[in-house]
C-alpha cells in the first residue's frame, strides 16, 4: 500500500523561473515466504515467515532556470531528501513449541531500519556561440548522511544479537557536454558525466566469525560515463532513431559477499562496460508502424580483489544482448474510434549470479512475444490480449542470496514469467 501527496509551486519572473517541488510518501508491503525447504529442524516442519517492509520518504527540490536559452542559460537549485526504511521478518516451525517447550512456534524475530539523509548543491551552465552549437556544464555536491540498525531475537540466535552503525559520506560529480543540431529535427552529441552510488552500513548477524572480521561500513562506488550519439527525426516525420554508443568506468565495485552463511557487503576493485544501443519507429503507410530497440553490452572485470572474480570476467546480471520489436496496424473506423492489432517480442541474453561462468547460478536467455486487439471508441477502450503467447516458462532473474550459494542448488530463489495469459480489458477515461 503507497499514500503520499505531492506539491509543485511555479513562479515566473523576469529574470528567471523558480520551481518547488515537495513530496512525502509512506509504502508498506508484506510478504508471506514458506522457508519449509530450510529444514531447520530436519523434520519437514512447515515453516511459515511474514516479512514486513515499510518506507517513508521526503523530498524538496528548489530550482531557478534561466528565461534566456541563448547564447547562454543557467540552471541551480538545492535537493534535499530523507529516506526511512524498515523491515520485519518473523519465522515460526510448526510444532516447535511443543517440541521445545516454548510459548510459542516461533523462533526467529528480524528487525531492521535504516535512515538515509542527502542535502544537494547543483548548477549547470550551457553557451551556444552559434544557434545549432551548446556546450553544457554541470557540477553536483552532495552529502549524505546514513544510520542503520539491527536485532535478532529467538531461538535461532541464542540470547540475541543487536548491531548499529553510521557513517557520512560526501561526493562532487561534475557533467560535461557538447551538442550539434545536424537538421532542426537531428543533432549528434556526446556527454561525460561522473555518477555515484552511496555507500551503507553493514548490520550483520555477528561481527565477527572464525576469526573473520565483517567491515562495519562499506564506501561508495562510483563511475565515469563517456557517451557519444545521434538522434532525431528524418523522412517528414515518418522515422525516428536514437543511437549511441557508450564507455563506463566503474570504481569501487560494491558487492554483495558471503562469509560462512551470513552476507555482507564490501567493496571490490574495478570494472568497465562498453556497448551500443539503438532504437527506431518508422511508420510504413498511414496505417503501419514498426520499430525496435537493441543493445549490446560488453561488461567486465578490469582489476579485481583477491577471492572476488578474476581480471576479464563478465559482471552479474548483466545481458551481453537485449532486443525487442513491435509492429502495429491501426485501422481508423470513424473520427470518433479506431481499432488496431499489436504484436511485440523481447529476446534477453543469458545472464550469470556471480563474477565469471563457473558454478554460477545461469539465468535469462529467453524470448517473450505479446498480442493486443484493441478498439478504441469514445471514451471507452476494449482490448483482447495474449501475454506470452508461445507460454515460456523465462528465468527473469535469479537471488544470490538462494541461488545454490548457501547450502545446495535445490535452494533456488527464481522470478519466472508468467505463464500464457489471456485476457479482456475495458478502460474509460474521464
């Protein structure tokens, strides 16, 4: 369940144009797991756990934009957010009670929360010594603020165990670009821009373990992004195509780790990702449009951490080809309606849980095709649907955490598609 509410202010002066955008939203999801397959007792105990996550979030942006766009323009603003999470996980085995002469089945009670605070100075500054010419500069200065804490009570971990930790974090990302319009409808560019992922506190079941000691925080990663491409729209409007290729240096690689049966998160070394992608739409006739998108990623470790992959392996979770076309015929039956047929493909490459392709967990490399007919009248939208019309059963993604790496490969954690769905909807807009 999500409540929030959102406000944005305007106010247009002379000189420039300011912009409040404040928002607050409070979501909360529970999750009903059966772990029977843990055997946590060894006696095929049904083992039912909730998990309760719930998060509350704030956010305000002011930003100024300059009424000139020409031969320069201006934009600076400041961010500021805070972000609360909490999670709740409760595990019971049937009969454990009785067995053990508790008050009750259950015997493990997870508490989590974690408090996420940024304050953002940023600004941008673009000149155009000719009208088809911009060279843009941006710069962003954060600090970020974070706290974390944990229990675990029960059976499961003796007389309990409680762990906190905080840590402040500060980041400078500077941003760089050129564009040149080739036609009022087309401009080539490229772009250098510097990103960051915060880093985080680890709040691990012990701090320490055989004599292996869990780092208490864990730092940012961050990466460059070299980009260069083309886009726009040619033929009297009838294609449009955006293509580029791209270059990422990527530091500081954080991962997610496991010591004994516990994770952890920790920084590893380095990684670069180059590739290219490509989409279009171009409408054949009045009534026929096609299109499609393609991308190709090379991704791989460039240095590494001693136990942690090897210098030229792929990075997890990450498809070398993702593709995807669609064709649409509209038929136009009145100036008040129209009905169309919609058939779509997407094709995902094979894609690994861990750092190279041994005794790691394989998933993706799948094809999923769509149809929709669809009539259109009025107000109203009627349509009949056929989702994953050849009825594959896809591996979309795959959890390291239960994917084979904690006590067998009969311990697989796999989002699959959804099997073949038809279906009627019906849609009025008001």
């Amino acid at each position: 369940m999500t409540t929030g509410v959102a406000v944005t202010i305007q106010y247009q002066g002379s000189i420039a144009n300011l912009t409040s955008s404040t928002s607050y939203s409070d979501r909360s999801r529970n999750v009903s797991d059966d772990d029977t397959g843990f055997e946590i007792f060894g006696n095929g105990a049904l083992t039912p756990s909730l998990q309760v996550y719930t998060t509350t979030s704030y956010t305000e942006e002011l930003r100024a934009t300059s009424n000139d766009t020409k031969p320069v323009s201006w934009l600076t603003g400041v961010y500021i957010n805070q972000n609360t999470t909490r999670f709740f996980q409760s595990v019971d085995v049937a009969g454990a009670g009785a067995l053990l002469g508790l008050p009750s089945d259950n015997i493990a009670l997870l508490t989590q929360s974690t408090t996420t605070g940024q304050a953002a100075l940023f600004g941008e500054v673009g000149y155009s010594p000719i009208d088809s010419l911009t060279f843009t500069v941006g710069l962003r200065g954060a600090q970020v603020q974070l706290a974390s804490r944990a229990l675990r009570t029960g059976l499961i971990f003796g007389s309990g165990l409680s762990n906190s930790d905080s840590t402040t974090q500060h980041d400078v990302l500077p941003k760089f670009n050129v564009s040149y319009k080739l036609t009022p409808d087309a401009l080539i560019y490229g772009t250098a821009s510097k990103g960051y992922r915060v880093g985080g506190v680890n709040v691990t079941f012990l701090p320490t373990s055989g004599g292996f000691v869990y780092p208490a925080t864990y730092r940012p990663d961050s990466l460059w992004n070299y980009e260069i491409g083309v886009k726009g729209v040619v033929f009297n409007q009838r294609i449009t195509f955006d293509v580029d290729a791209f270059y990422i240096d990527w530091k500081d690689i954080q991962l997610d780790l496991l010591h004994g049966d516990y994770d952890y998160f920790a920084n590893a070394r380095d990684a670069i990702s180059r590739g290219i992608e490509a989409q279009t739409a171009m409408k054949i006739t009045s009534a026929l449009q096609i299109g499609g998108q393609v991308s190709y990623t090379d991704a791989k470790l460039s240095t590494t951490t001693a136990g942690v992959g090897n210098e030229g392996d792929r990075l997890p979770y990450v498809p070398k080809l993702s593709t995807s076309v669609f064709a649409e015929y509209d038929l136009s039956l009145d100036q008040s309606g129209r009905a169309y047929v919609r058939v779509d493909a997407q094709h995902v490459s094979t894609m690994y849980t861990g750092f190279g392709n041994v005794n790691d967990f394989t998933y993706g490399d799948y094809t999923l095709a769509n149809l929709k007919l669809g009539l259109d009248r009025g107000p109203w939208r009627y349509s009949l649907l056929v989702r994953n019309i050849a009825d594959q059963c896809a591996r979309l993604f795959a959890d390291t955490y239960k994917a084979g790496l904690i006590t067998s490969p009969a311990v697989d954690s796999v989002t699959v598609a959804k099997p073949r769905i038809l279906g009627l909807q019906l849609s009025r807009s008001f």
